[in-house]
C-alpha cells in the first residue's frame, strides 16, 4: 500500500515542526573545537583542526539528530521534499571549500574568515524553510562577526572568530529552543 500523497504545505509544516537542534549542535562543538585547537596548537595543527572540524559537522548531526529525536537517517520516516532542500544546503556549505581553499593555499589565516562566512551562509534558506527570522539572525549576524574580528584580531583569527561562531550558535540554539512551532 502507498503512502499517502502530501502536499508541499503539509510537507513544509511538517519540516518547521522539527526542533532543528542536531546541526546547529554540531556547528557549535566543531567550531568550539577549532577555537580551543587555535589556542593550543601550532599553524598546521590549527589549520587540520578546522578543515577536520568543520568537515565533519554534517557526520557529527547525523550522531546527534540520534539523541534530539530528529533521526536523519531514519528510513522509516516518510519522505519529506524539505529534507532534500535542507541537505541541499549543507551541500552548498561543503562546496564552499572550493572557495577557501584557495585563499588558504596563499594565506591560512584566512580559514577562519572564508570557512566561517561562507558555510553559515546555509542558514537564509532555512528562515524561509521554518518561516522564522532566526536563520537570517545567524547567517547575517556570524558574517558580520566574523568580519569585525578578522579585522580588528588579526593575530587570535583561529581563537576569536570561531569562539564568536560558537556564540551566535548558543544564541541561535536559544532561539529555536524557544520558538513556537
């Protein structure tokens, strides 16, 4: 027997519904882990943590959507075409690298700013995918942050810019704690 069809609005209800927690979790102890790595490690070391760190955040939500109750992978939830959308934009975070990348090949100290502005760029489709401002707050706010902080610390770019990444993730997480679904 088929399931039956719903439409994109009940599929978008549905997919505002969800806490949203397990990501935005993951982004807050990989970048938590890149700013103690930047304060304790040399430049090379610094540079693996935060291309191991941030690599790995779409793993590490997948570990933690176990404990939120969001289950990513779990196949027998119905298929939701927002979920498509939503790994759509963490693919576009990944691709992001292509960009960083090459900046860092001519300075590393660029990681924190490249990778810091570009991949918190997946955060404006999610406010139009939960219908609430929390995800331009994020996208926005953590760009200008990180901005600020590129210029005004150059020396600390590996400790101030992902411990300001880790604030705007408490914050965010606050939010969507608090919001009404």
């Amino acid at each position: 027997m088929n399931p039956p069809i719903r439409t994109l609005e009940e599929q978008k209800n549905e997919f505002k519904s969800r806490k949203l927690l397990a990501t935005p979790l993951a982004g807050l102890l990989a970048w938590l882990i890149v700013g103690l790595g930047g304060i304790f490690l040399s430049p090379t070391g610094k540079v693996w943590v935060l291309f191991i760190a941030t690599g790995s955040i779409v793993y590490l939500g997948m570990f933690i959507s176990k404990f939120t109750g969001e289950n990513f992978l779990d196949k027998d939830k119905p298929k939701n075409t927002f979920d498509k959308l939503f790994f759509s934009t963490v693919g576009q975070a990944v691709l992001v690298y292509a960009i960083a990348i090459p900046f860092f090949l001519y300075d590393y100290t660029s990681l924190p700013l490249t990778v810091g502005i570009l991949t918190g760029l997946m955060w404006l489709p999610v406010s139009w995918l939960i219908d609430h401002w929390v995800g331009i707050f994020h996208a926005v706010g953590r760009t200008a942050l990180v901005l600020t902080l590129w210029y005004i610390v150059p020396q600390h770019r590996f400790v101030a810019i992902p411990f300001a990444i880790v604030g705007i993730y408490i914050v965010t997480i606050a939010i969507l704690m608090n919001r009404k679904i």
